[in-house]
C-alpha cells in the first residue's frame, strides 16, 4: 500500500479550532472565578465572625457566639463544595462535623474549613474580583475608540487610570490595551480559576486519612436503598390502583352497562342504578386523589414544609405539637421525605404505642434537616416488628440521611432524623 508523506499544511495546528477552545476555556475560568465571589464575600464576614469570637472568648461573650459561628462555617463550606463540584471538581463530602464547641476545636474536618476559610477570603476573593476586572477592563479599552470624543479632554482615561489626548492615534493605542487585556484573560484565568479552587478542592474534601473504599461502599448501598424505596412505592401506587380505584371504575361500568339495559324495560328503576354507579364513581375519585396526594403532597408546596406539617398535626389521632424552625426552603424532596416521616412516625403512634401525646421539632440549620419525634407511650418499639420504620430508614438512606430509634420499655419513644436539606 502506498504512503504519502506529511505535508507542511498536515502538520499545521488548527488555528480557528485552538482559538475556539481558548475562548471556551476562558469563559467557563471567568464563570468560575466569578461564581467564587459568592462565597468568598460571605466568607469575609464568617471570618470576621470567627475572630470576634476568638477575641470576646475570654470574656465567655464569644463561647455564645461559637454555635453561630460554627454553623455559618460549616454552611459556607458545604456551599463551597456544590460550587466546585458544579464546577466540575471531584469533592467529596467529608462525615458531618461536630456542633459541640469542645468537639469541633479538635475535628480535622471543622480545622481544614478554617484554613479553608482564611485563604477563600484574602486569595480567592482577589482571584474572584479580578475575574470581574479583567472583562470590564478589556471591553472598555476595545470600544475606547467609539466613545472617547464624546467625553472632555481632562476626563478621557483608560481602564489603568491614565489620561490620553484626544487623538486617533493614541484612541487606537488604548485599543491595543484592551487587545492585551484579552490575551491576559485567555492565558492566565484558566490557571486564576485553579489556584482559586485548589484550597476548597484539597481542604473541603474529606479526611485524607479517611477510607474512601468504605464511604464508597455506603454510597453503593445508599443507592441500592434508594432504588428499593423506589420499587417499593411503585408497587404501592400500583396496588392502591389495582384494588381500589380499579375495582371502583370495572363496578362504575358494570352499573351503567345495567342502568343502560334497565332503561327499556323499566325506566323507573335506572335512576337507583346510576345513583350506585355515581357514588362508585365519587368514591374512585377520592381514592385517586388519595394516591396523588401520597406521591407528592400539594401542600407543601402551597404552605410549605411547616404549614404541611401543621396539617398532619390536626388530623393526628394522637394530640400533637408541632415546632418548625427552618429559615429557608429546603430542597422539594427533602421536604416531602420528612413529610412523609412524620405522617409513618403519627401514624405508629396512633396504633402501637398507646401515647397521649407527641411532639414534632423541625430545624434546618447549616445545610442539614434535623427532626425529632417524641411520645409519651409504653415504648419498646421493634423496627423488624413491621412498625414502619425500616420504610422510613429506606426513604432516607435515598437522600443519605440517618435514623436514630430510642424506645426503652416503658417509654418514651424518640425518632431523630437528619438529613441533607439540599440547598
């Protein structure tokens, strides 16, 4: 087979290909480095927080200041990591920190986001502030011949501060400011976006001293916990259909079929037939409705997570409190998975335990759900006994939260839950 050799046009680069790729490059590096100002201007403030409570801690003002100031810390740095794994950077999420002020002195994890914290805020807000600069910089210099008669001599200046006259000459000259402008934000932002992400990407990860083969083990059953909750409430949704709506709209069918035959033979006796065939009907569509309010409940969206909750509480056979501390909305599944937790946890309640009463506390701080279920029943509650609970476990490991059950005999009974709140 004959071979042609290389020719000089072969061996030429891609000029048009290599120039889009650079300009790609550097628009995803600008979007980064500008996406960092988000968190590193409120990480000026969380430092400024973390110092006025290391200074005031002498006085024991600032041991009061310490679970605010560990929760702003810890939210900041889970905000971080979604960034850059939005980004693009592998970051996985460390195990949750501690909220005692002793315990989280000595946590790597809470240690590592301090670091993290001070270089965010000096380095990485410099970083993010002239990935601002740098593009209003370059299309002020480039259009700088477009605009620059219209202004007095004294005030006609470039983007470095600097007067030029009024001149084509040296219009055209702040042009090639900008044209440099422009090659500095393709050459360098690339590396900018690095060095801002490299202290969230090495500190916001999790301990390196951590067996990452047994997180990945957990996330592999997560997974499959959450797949099985999946196929377990399909087949749910399936039965209430098949044994109850079903049923209903095959009698509905029957009735009219007969109230149809029963017309030519006695009209009279009909109307009895479509009354049972309009109560079926009636009693199909409240089932239906039943179902597609246990897929996602609408009032959460209307009311929300609290307002939804209330709600539960009233038609709690059980007298039930409900105390909801959760500033923001969390994520739309998050919120219907601890629905759905509290409705099972009412729900055992009412038939197992006997209780007169029970308390539901909500709190939503620092990127984590936290729920508690209390009674004051008989206690003794058996998650193989078919209480629900192993449901309730399974919703949650879908979202990688956990369950805590402590029912001693004699009572009283309490479920804990924390969850991510998505956000």
């Amino acid at each position: 087979m004959a071979t042609h050799p290389r020719t000089d046009d072969d061996r030429k680069p891609d000029v048009p290909a290599l120039a889009l790729r650079s300009s790609k490059a550097a628009g995803t590096a600008l979007r980064q480095l500008v996406g960092g100002v988000g968190t590193a201007i409120p990480a000026v403030g969380v430092l400024v927080l973390v110092v006025i409570a290391a200074v005031t801690s002498v006085v024991g003002v600032g041991l009061l200041l310490a679970p605010l100031v560990l929760a702003a810390l810890h939210a900041l740095a889970g905000r971080e990591r979604r960034r850059l794994t939005r980004a693009g950077f592998e970051v996985l999420d460390p195990e949750p920190p501690p909220t005692r002020l002793r315990l989280a002195v000595a946590d790597p994890v809470t240690r590592r986001e301090l670091r993290w914290l001070v270089r965010h805020a000096t380095l990485g807000l410099l970083l993010g502030l002239l990935g601002i600069w740098l593009p209003v910089s370059a299309v002020r210099d480039l259009a700088f011949p477009l605009y620059w008669r219209f202004f007095p001599q004294d005030t006609t200046a470039t983007s470095l501060g600097f007067g030029v006259a009024h001149s084509w000459p040296e219009a055209l000259a702040v042009t090639l400011l900008g044209i440099a402008w422009v090659a500095i934000i393709v050459g360098l932002t690339p590396g900018m976006a690095r060095v801002q992400a490299n202290p969230g990407r090495r500190l916001l990860a999790a301990d390196p001293g951590t067996d990452l083969s047994l997180r990945i083990a957990e996330l592999t059953a997560t997974r499959a916990a959450a797949l099985d909750a999946h196929a377990a409430e399909l087949r749910r949704i399936e039965r209430a259909l098949h044994d109850g709506s079903q049923n209903r709209i095959v009698t509905v069918t029957v009735l009219l079929g007969a109230a149809r035959r029963q017309v030519a033979r006695d009209p009279s006796g009909a109307g009895e037939i479509l009354e049972r065939a309009q109560s079926a009907a009636e009693q199909a569509l409240a089932e239906l409705r039943s179902i597609s309010r246990s897929i996602l409940p609408p009032v959460l969206q209307d009311r929300g997570l609290a307002g939804a909750l209330s709600g539960l509480a009233a038609e709690s056979a059980v007298p039930c409190r409900i105390e909801v501390d959760a500033p923001e909305r969390c994520a739309a599944s998050v919120e219907a998975t601890a629905y759905f937790v509290v409705a099972e946890a009412l729900t055992n309640v009412a038939k197992h335990s006997g209780a007169g009463r029970v308390a539901v506390a909500v709190r939503a701080r620092g990127g984590r759900l936290r729920l508690t279920v209390t009674d004051d029943g008989r206690g003794g509650a058996d998650e193989s006994g078919g209480s629900g609970i192993t449901g309730i476990r399974r919703r949650l490991a879908a979202h990688d939260g956990t369950l805590r059950l402590a029912s001693p005999p004699g009572g009283p009974t309490t479920l804990e839950v924390d969850l991510p709140s998505g956000t």
